[in-house]
C-alpha cells in the first residue's frame, strides 16, 4: 500500500493513507479514527492548492518546498471532525518534506 511520508519544519511526522486518513509518527499505537484526513496541500502565499489523488500521483516531485531562507512554501490542508483546516504557522507546521513510500 502506497502512503505519503510528511514532515513539518519543526520535525513531526506523519503517513498519509490513499484514503487521506492521516497517522501521527510520534505516537507508537496511533490508529486512524476515519475523522482526520489530509485533503491536499496549499501554497502559504499563492492560491495553489494540490490535491490528496495528485500528491498520490507524484504531482509534489521538482516542487520547491522551501524558500531561500529555509522556510516552507507548502502546508496542509486537512479535515478534522467536520472542519475543513488550514495548518497555519508555516515556520512550524509548513511541509519540509514529503515523499511516497510503500
């Protein structure tokens, strides 16, 4: 099964399931509750949004993630228990990597 690897510029780190449910890394026995999914990811200046099929689909690959400066481009978008997000504070919660992963 293909799962998305995500990682924050401050180091926390999660799978991302087909079905967009999202698993925490840092919690050894975490199970997905089907109320959490990642619904793609947005650019923190520019109205860019990419969806979870197209990250699934490689559409991150050559993306700059990162500014000159070290400071994420992208952050997530998600659904949590019937609100759709935006995870704010880019410094902390912005993209510094993903990747696909079997």
């Amino acid at each position: 099964m293909k799962k998305l690897y995500i990682c924050t510029n401050y180091g926390n780190a999660y799978h991302i399931l087909e079905n967009g449910n999202i698993i925490r890394l840092d919690q050894k026995d975490f199970k997905p509750s089907g109320q959490w999914q990642l619904r793609g990811i947005c650019h923190i200046k520019k109205n860019w949004f990419i969806s979870l099929a197209d990250l699934f689909n490689g559409a991150f690959t050559g993306l700059e993630l990162l500014y000159k400066n070290g400071k994420p481009q992208f952050t997530v978008a998600d659904y949590d228990h019937g609100s759709n997000r935006i995870w704010g504070n880019s410094g902390v919660h912005g993209i510094k990597t993903i990747y696909l992963t079997e």
